[in-house]
C-alpha cells in the first residue's frame, strides 16, 4: 500500500512540474537536406507520421512528413533563434 502510496505521489509531482511549463528545446532537420529548423516541445504535434510545428526563427507553421527531432540546450537554441 506505501509503495503505490509514493508511487502516485511521485507520478502527481512529475506530472504537475511537466505541466509547470517546462520546456524542451528541439532542433528539426530532415534528412538528405540542409534543412534545420528550431522549435519548443510545446509548439509539437505529430499526426499520421508528419511532424506540424511552429518555426521559432521563422515564425512558420511547417508540417514536415520525414524529418528528425533533436533536444539542444536552451543556449543553442537562443543562439539559433534570439528568443526563448
């Protein structure tokens, strides 16, 4: 009973500092290409095996059928993009 006691609270704690606005950096290329992109997890939407995000450099919309996500510090990312 103590062990899924703490093990829902550890659940609840994880799931209210994800839903704190915690971030994740990404950095979007597809492959064969030159192509990178810069995004944040909460701007992600994958459906049917494309990738919709919001360009954070560009400020486009983009929906990309094969591409790859990288995490990158916020570092990189602010260097790539000026924002956060």
């Amino acid at each position: 009973m103590r062990r899924t006691t703490r093990a829902l609270a550890a659940a609840g704690l994880t799931l209210t500092f994800g839903l704190a606005g915690c971030k994740t950096y990404y950095e979007v290329s597809v492959p064969g290409t030159t192509d990178t992109y810069y995004t944040t997890s909460s701007s992600i939407k994958k459906e049917r095996g494309s990738i919709e995000f919001l360009d954070q450099a560009t400020g486009s919309i983009l929906v990309l059928s094969s591409a790859q996500l990288r995490p990158i510090p916020k570092q990189e990312f602010r260097a790539n993009t000026g924002t956060d």
